[in-house]
C-alpha cells in the first residue's frame, strides 16, 4: 500500500494499493514536474523485473499500468524530459507517454544487446548524484561511493533495508543509507562519515523528500520526520 501524507501535518491525502512495492524516491524516479508518480510492484524479491504504474498525485488515482510491454516484463527504465518514459525489457527498449501510457516508439535488440540489458538491470542498486555514483552490493551488503573515474572513494559496510533503497538528500550532499536492522544513516557523500543516524522499525520504509530535505522513518507507529538544514 502507497499513501500521500501532508509533509506538514501529517494527514493522508489518499491511498493506492500495491502488491509488492519498491520503496523509492519517486521524486529522483519522475520529477514532480511531470505531473506524475511512478510506482513500481516488483515482481521478483527485491529487484527486477517490475510492472509500471502512474498515479495522479493529487488524487492518487491509476491513469495507466504496464506490467508487460510488448509481452515482456520491464527490467530497468529512465525518465526522458520532457514527459516520456524510456523502459527496457530482453527483448526491446520502448518508449512510453507518461500522462497516458501510451507506446510511442519500439527499438527491438539483439540478442547480444539484450544479454547487456539483462546484466545492466541485474547489477547492485545504484544511485547518482553530480559526477558521484553509489552502488549497493547484496552480495557484499556494502554501500559504495564511486568518484567520476570508477576510483572508490569509500564504502560503508551494512546490510540494506528489504523495503527501501539507499537514495541522496543532494542539498546538504547526504546519501540516507536505511538498514534492516532499523538504523537509518546520514552518510557524507564526499567523505562516507556518518553525520547522524536514527532508529526506526525493522526492515524500516525510508521516504525521502529532496525539495524539502526531509527524511521521513516509520518507528512503532508513528511517523519520525527529520529535517536536515544545509
């Protein structure tokens, strides 16, 4: 289940039900510009491929949902300015209209293309921020920062929330790291160090606000909303 609170006073505007969510950013997802929130229902435990669905925001109603495209799962998709969708499957990369969902262009690929598409989106968890990169390993349950080069500039040990992904707050340079345990970290981008940290539930859901540098953690049942200032 997906709600939309009031950031300022707390109150649900409204809700959509979803099977399997990803807990994630929509606003890095899709701007708020477009008019749309993208949430994705995964398919598979914690990873692709996923089906597609656009919500109206202010009302959280479905406007259109994509759990095959053309007769294939989705695997990884992109936002392309100013208001469409680039998703990709094995077999094709399609372009999709946000506001209506429709299939606006088809490339089909190669099987030697669609073998590269398949490792692209089965890779660690990865989230950008300037010429910054930070990838998350399941396998090593570690959280690395890349610099533009490839070179490692540090790496945080930790085993990643099932419910949430690792997202950046890029106005104070804060990567938020939430963890299964219920430790939510504030990581320094430059420098790794850890320059706050809350406990929330387990396994905690970690919505991040950007526009507003707010970074909001389930604990009991109450709503933890932390504020960072630049």
């Amino acid at each position: 289940m997906w709600a939309a609170l009031d950031v300022e006073t707390g109150a649900e505007r409204w809700r959509f039900p979803i099977e399997h969510p990803l807990i994630h950013n929509v606003a890095e997802d899709v701007p708020a510009t477009s008019g749309t929130i993208l949430l994705r229902n995964m398919l598979a435990n914690g990873g692709p491929p996923y089906e597609l669905i656009a919500v109206d925001p202010a009302t959280g109603r479905l406007r259109w949902r994509h759990k095959e495209v053309l007769g294939e799962l989705v695997r990884t998709h992109e936002f392309v300015p100013p208001g469409s969708l680039m998703a990709v499957t094995r077999k094709a990369v399609v372009l999709i209209d946000l506001a209506s969902g429709a299939i606006t262009d088809t490339t089909r690929l190669t099987g030697e293309e669609s073998q590269a598409i398949r490792s692209l989106a089965d890779s660690p968890r990865r989230a950008e921020v300037g010429d910054l990169r930070l990838v998350y390993s399941r396998d090593r349950k570690e959280l690395t920062c890349l610099g533009p080069s490839g070179a490692v500039r540090w790496r945080r040990p930790g085993e990643e929330s099932e419910n949430a992904i690792t997202s950046v707050l890029p106005g104070p340079g804060l990567a938020i790291f939430p963890q299964k345990n219920g430790t939510v970290e504030f990581l320094n981008l430059t420098t790794g160090e850890v320059v706050h940290s809350v406990t929330g539930n387990a396994k905690p859901v970690v919505a991040v606000d950007p526009i507003g540098n707010r970074v909001l953690v389930p604990r009991d049942k109450a709503l933890q909303v932390i504020t960072v200032r630049d």
